[in-house]
C-alpha cells in the first residue's frame, strides 16, 4: 500500500520558468491538501481539493500559482515564472476525510531550488 | 483563522533527559495534531487528541490536551537520539490544519 507519492523530490529551475509539482494520495484517499515550508520554518497551508474540486485555496498566493486534482491521474502544484522567494520544500498530504478527521499522511516532498 | 503558538523554539538536550514542548492558542480548539518532522524529511502523524483533559502515550511520549482545550503539550521521557526533529503542533477545520511554529530538538551524547 503505497504511501502518498510525489515527484519530483528535487527540482531547479531558472528565474521565469515554470515548475509542475506531482502527488497522488494513498489509496482510497480523495482529500488532498498541499503546504509550502520555507527553510527552517514552520508548514503553511497552501489549496485543499478533492477530484475535480478547489474546496479552499485561502493560502494561495493570488497570482502564478494555480492547483489541480484532476478526475483521472495526480494531482499538480504549477508554479508560472518562478522566483527567488518560491524556493522551498512542498509538501503534499492526502486524507480519507477532512482535516480534523484523522491525521495526514505526508509525501516525501519536493524541494524547489529557483536559480 | 485558528493560531496556535509553540514554545520553546529550540532545545538541545543530553540523551537521557526528558523533554516538553507546549502547544497554546488563546481560542477554544476542536482538536490538536502532533507531528515530527526529521531533518530532511516530512512531517510524520503522531497523535491526535480531541477531548478535553485527554491524555494519550506511545512508549517515552504523553500527550496532553488542556481541560480548557486551549493548550497542549507533548513529554518525552528519557530522550534518545532518534527523538532528533522538530515536533509541530496542529489545529484542524475539515479544510485545513494550521500548525504552530514548531520546537526543535537536539539530542546529544
């Protein structure tokens, strides 16, 4: 029973270049949440979906970052024109329900370098 | 939005002493999370505690939520080197968990 994978688990991309974030939840999990976490800092909520639905997305920054959990295959984190600021570990969760039902299972994360 | 507060940031320990980090938001909490992130690594589910006064332990580690519901703490007796991490406190609505800052702790020989 696989655990919640992402992919890549490190990524480098240029200024102005876009970067695509994976994760596909644990089996028979349907709610998927992403969280950034900036060097030595604590995790802060980014979007929370379900299939095909955006059901909170407060922690978004407004502007080139967009989420996607797709009927069919992972779900995706796109970040447009990377900068600096953006380089950090992100980290997907997945759960059989809500948040406050039962605790997440984490992904290994992706740590995104922008140079 | 729910916020919680971690304290203390940062403590370095000798294996073989206990350890404490406190978990305290000034409104009413439905329930508490506790994760451990190792260097490097994801945060990991430990525990989640939704009564008040609850107490739960797994081996070295007891958890406690506040008859008031408003802080949390988590003990580790006799630490090991493998209790290295950061251990995040969390507060959950059906969308999403807001965690606290963190404490992370160093264990030596």
């Amino acid at each position: 029973n696989a655990g919640v994978m992402q992919n890549p688990r490190h990524l480098v991309r240029r200024r102005g270049q876009e970067a695509r974030l994976r994760c596909s939840p644990m089996k028979g999990h349907s709610h998927v949440y992403w969280y950034r976490q900036l060097p030595e800092e604590g995790l802060k909520f980014m979007v929370y979906l379900q299939k095909e639905n955006i059901i909170d997305e407060s922690g978004m920054p407004k502007e080139r970052f967009s989420a996607e959990f797709p009927k069919e295959g992972p779900s995706i984190l796109r970040i447009q024109q990377v900068v600096r600021g953006d380089s950090a570990a992100y980290f997907c969760a997945s759960s059989p329900q809500g948040a406050d039902y039962y605790g997440y299972t984490f992904g290994s994360g992706t740590r995104l370098t922008v140079v | 939005g729910q916020q919680v507060m971690q304290i203390p940031q940062y403590q370095h320990v000798q294996e073989g002493e206990d350890f404490t980090t406190y978990c305290n938001s000034s409104t009413t909490l439905s329930n508490i999370q506790w994760y451990k992130q190792r260097p490097g690594g994801h945060p990991v589910f430990l525990i989640q505690l939704v009564k008040s006064g609850e107490v739960k332990k797994q081996k070295r580690l007891t958890f406690q939520f506040g008859e008031a519901k408003k802080n949390s703490s988590l003990h580790i007796t006799a630490t090991q080197t493998t209790d290295v991490g950061t251990y995040f406190c969390g507060t959950g609505t059906a969308s999403k968990l807001t965690f606290g800052t963190g404490t992370r702790l160093q264990v030596t020989l």
